[in-house]
C-alpha cells in the first residue's frame, strides 16, 4: 500500500505527464504553460461562480389578489426575476388543490418570464395528508426549494420540544429526498430554530442535499443581535438554502419594547455586511424579498398599487447592496 507522500507524488507525476501532454496538443512552449492554463480556466470559472447571484423573489402573500399571470407581469416589470408562492391555507395555492392550482399558477408566472424557484407552505410532518401531492407536483414542475413551517416552543419541556420537533422533521426531510426537492427551515424568531442553535444539531446530521436553512437576518439580529447574526450565518451558509429579505427595528410601545418591521435600510439589519458575507459564500439560491411592514391604501386596489410601489423601493435597495458586495474582492 502506499503511503501518503508516495501517493501524493504519483498523482503529482500523473498530473505533469497530462499537462504535458496537453502542451503538446496546444503548442504550448513547456508544461508548466498548460498548468498556468489550467489554472487561468479555474480562476476564470471561480470568478464566474463568485459573489451573490441569487434570483430575487418577491413574497407573493403581499399581493394576494393576483393570479400567475399577473404576478408575473407586474413583478417582472419591476425588475424581479421570481416569486415566493403561497402554497398553504389562504395563500395563492390551497394545498388541498394542489395538483390542479399550482401548475396553472406557476405556468401563468413563467409564460410571463418569471421563475418560481421555491414555495412557501406549512409543512411539519410526512404524515400530513397533502405533503405528499405538494412536493409531487412541486418537483414534476421542477421547482427547486420549498420553505417548511414551523415548529412552536410550549415552553413546557424545551428538550422534549425540540426532540418531537426533530422526528418530524426527519420524516418530512425523507418525503423530500424521495421527490428531489430541497427544503429550508426558517429561523423565526420566538419559535424552534429562531436562534438557529437551537435546531442545528437536528438539522446538521440530515443529506446536505435535501435539507437546509431558510436564512433571514431580520430574525437572526432579533434573537441574537450583532455578532449573534453573523455568527448564525457564518454556522449556515454552508447549507444555505434560501434566505429571506426584511428589516427591523425596536420600538417601546405600552412599556416594552417590540420589534417594528421596516422598508429595506430604515433598520438595524447591516445589510452591507450581510450580503459581502453572501458573496463570499457565493450563495446562489432565491433570495425572498418580504414587505411585513405597513404600506398605505384605502382600498384593496390602492393597497396593492402602494404594494408594488414598496417592492420596487425595496428591490432597487437590494440591488445596489448585491452590487456593492459583488464588487469587492473575494477573499
């Protein structure tokens, strides 16, 4: 058997012999300009994959009077490339009607040129009677990612909690890996996994491939304030799934103190930070642009007018962050 070196040194040989090999066919003037070449197309590969290239997504639960086809003309015409669709109770695809509401609502977003690169639902458990036909008919029309819903702290025994909340999640991870699909687990604040710590012992054992983190730093600063946001990033990034887009700030209201959603920037989200972490994690999944603040409009028309307006300001923020990030070296 050979030892380390000696394998390190026949595979070093192996390689010299191809590059020569390669300088040969390209007329190179020795090896060494085949492995600079090599090297050149790696680099330029590298640069390619570098930085944030995620599709931006907007929530549709924001404007739920829209069918497929007007969400993806209106989102398109301001500059998104996807959209986040509610597949649960009350939003845009009942999960009782599933297989029928859900291929005409994505083929009516895509006819408009618009991705569908995830789904919102409220899926706990395999035993679910509708998680079966959701991510079936999720994966024939080859949406990537879905969102799950989420597990609630009774505050009675946390580590029992936590145990019963990972069963079930390790039942809805393998439904998942039998259809292909991705699911990310969203750290909300004030529920099982909003501190991220809390869960990822329960998540991290799972296929990488089939079971992720839906990362959304407003609830991350919530739970954990400066440094514990980056520190929950830096721990997910690796199996990044989705992230989510919304911002914050505390306000005292009656005598305490309650976290205020905001317009992208207005808050306490360092959002510059945020995405040059991104970019150096060259995340390239959907990223979920969410408007939980209050938006004006007498009128279900007039809101949804103020609605798309807020996206538009919003997006346009993100953009110039994403920008910003890309633009630097990545380290």
């Amino acid at each position: 058997m050979l030892t380390y070196d000696a394998a390190m040194e026949t595979v070093s040989r192996r390689t010299f012999i191809q590059a020569a090999a390669g300088a040969a066919a390209l007329g190179l003037a020795s090896p060494f300009d085949s492995l600079k070449l090599a090297q050149g197309r790696r680099d330029e590969a590298s640069q390619r994959d570098a930085g944030f290239n995620g599709q931006l997504c907007l929530f549709s639960k924001h404007l739920p009077r829209m069918n497929g086809r007007e969400l993806g003309r209106s989102l398109k015409a301001l500059g998104f490339q996807g959209v986040d669709l509610t597949v649960r109770p009350g939003g845009h695809v009942e999960p009782k009607r599933v297989t029928s509401e859900l291929p005409v609502f994505v083929e009516g977003i895509r006819t408009e040129g618009l991705a569908v690169p995830m789904i919102t639902t409220e899926l706990l458990s395999d035993a679910d009677p509708v998680a079966q036909p959701t991510l079936e008919t999720a994966a024939r029309l080859k949406i990537p990612f879905f969102k799950t819903g989420y597990y609630r702290y009774a505050f009675v025994d946390v580590r029992q909690e936590l145990e019963a909340a990972g069963r079930q999640l390790r039942g809805l991870a393998d439904l998942s890996r039998r259809h292909g699909m991705r699911l990310g687990y969203h750290n909300h604040a004030g529920d099982i996994g909003g501190s991220v710590w809390d869960f990822a012992p329960f998540i991290e054992p799972l296929d990488a491939a089939t079971v992720g983190y839906y990362f959304d730093p407003r609830h991350a600063v919530v739970e954990g304030g400066d440094a514990g946001w980056r520190a929950a990033l830096n721990l997910v990034s690796p199996r990044l799934s989705m992230i989510a887009l919304k911002d914050f700030y505390w306000e005292k209201s009656g005598g305490s103190w309650r976290p205020r959603n905001c317009p992208m920037g207005d808050g306490m989200v360092d959002w510059k930070r945020f995405f040059a972490m991104l970019a150096k994690a060259r995340f390239h999944g959907p990223a979920s642009l969410h408007l939980e603040y209050e938006v004006a409009g007498a009128t279900p028309a007039a809101q949804e007018e103020s609605m798309l307006a807020a996206a538009a300001r919003d997006l346009a923020f993100i953009k110039a962050r994403v920008a910003e990030a890309n633009a630097r070296p990545q380290l």
